[in-house]
C-alpha cells in the first residue's frame, strides 16, 4: 500500500473516531422524559472583549436550536457564566448576542457569576427547578461534565435531562479529533458510574457504554 494512501486512511480513521466520540458523549446521562416546560442552559467560555467569541457564538447558536420548536413559549433559555477572561460577564454577552444577531425572542435568563462548570451548574439549579425537561448545550465533552455534576449536586434533576442540539455529524469535524483529546482529559474526573450509564424517562438507569 502506497505512502500516501496510508495517511489518507489514516486521516479519515481520526476524523471518524473524534466524531464517534463527540457523538456518544452527546448522548451521554440523558433520557426521554417528556414535559411541557423545558430549559436550555448554555454554558459560556472565556469572553476577553465586549463581544463573544468564536466558541461563546457557536454555543448560542447551539442553544438556540435546542429549543423544541413545539415549546418554544414554554422553555427558558439560560446563559451561564461571569467574567472570567475578561471585564463583561459571558452570559450577559451571550444573551445579547441571541437577542440582538440571531434575533431570539423567548424568554432568556442569564447567570452571570459562575467562574467554573460546577459554579455554572450550582447557580443555575434554582432557575431550573421547576421545568421538567433540562437540556445543557456546551462541547459534548464539556456539557457530560456538567450533567455529571447536576447528577451529584441534584439526582432528581438529573433525571430530567434530555439531549440538546449540541451535537451535528459533520460539524467541526476538523476539530472534532482535537475536541476528542480535550474531552478525553477533562473527563478523567469522573467516575466510571458517570461514564457508563443514561437515565432512563423512568427513572432507571440505562446501559449506555461510553469507555
């Protein structure tokens, strides 16, 4: 077999696994509940100016497609995070941006202290409380990490998470073996129980297999 048609397969071996691996953590610790009120909560990520950057846009848009089109009146879209790499909040950067760029006219609510993914998940609990469908829009990786932490801060909760619009075939599929390697890393704090289950919409644990 020929040098380059090697690399080829090779390369096309990698962009398949990063988007196999994006895929099973975007379906990682959610089930099937059904419910009338819904919250999307947007996680934000280091914003250093007055405006959001490159990743903070995609997850707004990300966010914003998660709202279910039959809920829309009945779902509030959460904007968490403080200023974290810079003076402006994220949240209160992201809102802005949904309201004034992509033109969102639902309800939005921003938290604007969180300078970490638990402190996003603790402040948010109480805006989400009261909904019975829970969806967390981040990097596939990163939104697993924190249904992980809602799952140990609040199980009850937890059992109301279903799966946002935060994961596309072919998105980022550049990227999508680097966002593996990361993911890889920032979840080797979690447990195996964290890595290996989903919740069912009865309440019962489901195999799941993330390895």
């Amino acid at each position: 077999m020929r040098r380059d048609t090697r690399l080829a397969m090779a390369g096309v071996a990698t962009l398949l696994w990063g988007e196999w691996l994006n895929r099973r953590w975007s379906r990682a610790l959610v089930g099937d509940c059904e419910g009338a009120s819904e919250a999307v909560v947007v996680l934000g990520y280091r914003d250093s100016g007055a405006h959001p950057n490159f990743v903070n846009r995609w997850r707004v848009r990300a966010g914003v497609r998660s709202v279910a089109a039959d809920r829309a009146r009945s779902t509030r879209l959460i904007f968490s995070g403080g200023p974290v790499g810079g003076s402006a909040p994220e949240a209160r950067l992201m809102a802005l941006y949904a309201k004034s760029v992509l033109g969102y006219e639902g309800m939005v609510l921003v938290e604007d202290r969180s300078a970490t993914t638990w402190e996003n998940i603790t402040n948010v609990i109480p805006l989400i409380e009261d909904v019975d469908r829970i969806k967390i829009v981040s990097q596939p990786a990163h939104a697993l990490k924190a249904r992980a932490y809602l799952r140990r801060l609040r199980p009850d909760l937890a059992r109301r998470l279903v799966r946002a619009e935060d994961y596309r075939p072919g998105e980022w599929v550049l990227g999508k073996p680097l966002l593996a390697l990361y993911g890889l890393w920032t979840l080797r704090g979690l447990s195996a129980d964290e890595r290996k289950v989903s919740v069912g919409h009865d309440g019962r644990d489901l195999p799941l297999g993330l390895h």
